[in-house]
C-alpha cells in the first residue's frame, strides 16, 4: 500500500542503486531478480560491481555500494546482513 501511494504521490523511486556481487551470482542467480525489480521500478538505475566478498563488504562500508552480494555471515556491527539465497552442496 505505501508503494501504490508514493507512486500516486509521484515519489515513485528514482535514481542510481549500485550493487555489488560475487561473480557466481551475478551470472547465474540477480539477472531475473534484477529484471523484475527494473521493471516495477524504471526510473532505478543500476550499476553492478563484482569482485570478492571482502571487496563488496568494503565498498559497503566506504559507501560505494548501497547493497551487496556475498557468502558467508556477515561479522561486522555497521552492516545488516540477511539470507536470501541458499547453495547445495
């Protein structure tokens, strides 16, 4: 419901999104997740960085990211970190 009133409002979300992500899943796992976010939200540009996951944590926390991909917890107190994709062995 906030989302259908901030489109009405004109507050639709704009602007650059720049995430970062292991290779791996970058490849195989965002592109649909990606597409579909494109197309509820056009006006959100993407700019997507790939590298090791110490290297997205870092460009976390120096905010040259809004968002990343990685494996593993996340161990450190300035980041939220949550599940979304699970691998099997």
């Amino acid at each position: 419901m906030d989302e259908a009133r901030s489109v009405v409002a004109g507050d639709e979300p704009q602007g650059l999104f720049s995430l970062g992500s292991l290779e791996s899943t970058a490849a195989v796992r965002i592109p649909a997740t990606l597409a579909e976010f494109n197309r509820r939200y056009p006006k959100i540009q993407f700019s997507l960085s790939t590298g090791p996951s110490g290297t997205m944590l870092d460009g976390v926390l120096e905010g040259k990211l809004n968002a990343a991909f990685i494996d593993g917890p996340i161990n450190h107190t300035a980041i939220d970190g949550i599940p979304v994709y699970r691998e099997e062995l």
